[in-house]
C-alpha cells in the first residue's frame, strides 16, 4: 500500500494571521486534531493540534467545544458516484 491510499484526498488549513478560534472551529467543523498552518504564499510554517489549543490558550471554552466536537462520532464518508 502507498500513503496516497492511505491519506485524505482534502487538505484542509488555516493561515497564520488567523485567530485560534476560526482554527477551533474549522477543526470541529471537519473534525480533525491537527490542522496545518500556512502563511499567506500557502507555504507550511507548522500544525496546530487539538492539544495546543488546550495548552497554549486561555480560550476554554472554544477549546472545549472544539473537543467535544471533534471527539464526537464521525459522520459517514460517502464517495460521488
């Protein structure tokens, strides 16, 4: 097997100018723990997990909402046909 069939077709991000609580709400909107952070020429700077916005903020409560959603069950993945 190659990583290709392994990983997700979509990368999903957010840029380093933005607050932590678009990050909180694009990763409990996707439901994902990490999510890359780019500059705005789309290069890579680093990846902002579920467990630094515990960490690293004062924002409790849009780190718990953000964990209480991403934690939650996964809706179904359903491919175009």
């Amino acid at each position: 097997m190659r990583v290709h069939e392994a990983m997700s077709p979509c990368v999903v991000y957010c840029y380093e100018d933005q607050k932590v609580e678009d990050a909180a709400h694009i990763m409990q909107e996707r439901q994902i723990r990490r999510l890359p952070v780019l500059n705005r020429e789309k290069q890579l700077l680093g990846i902002v997990s579920l467990g630094d916005l515990a960490v690293k903020t004062q924002e409790t409560t849009a780190t718990a909402e953000a964990l209480e959603k991403i934690s939650g069950p996964a809706r179904p993945v359903r491919k175009a046909v």
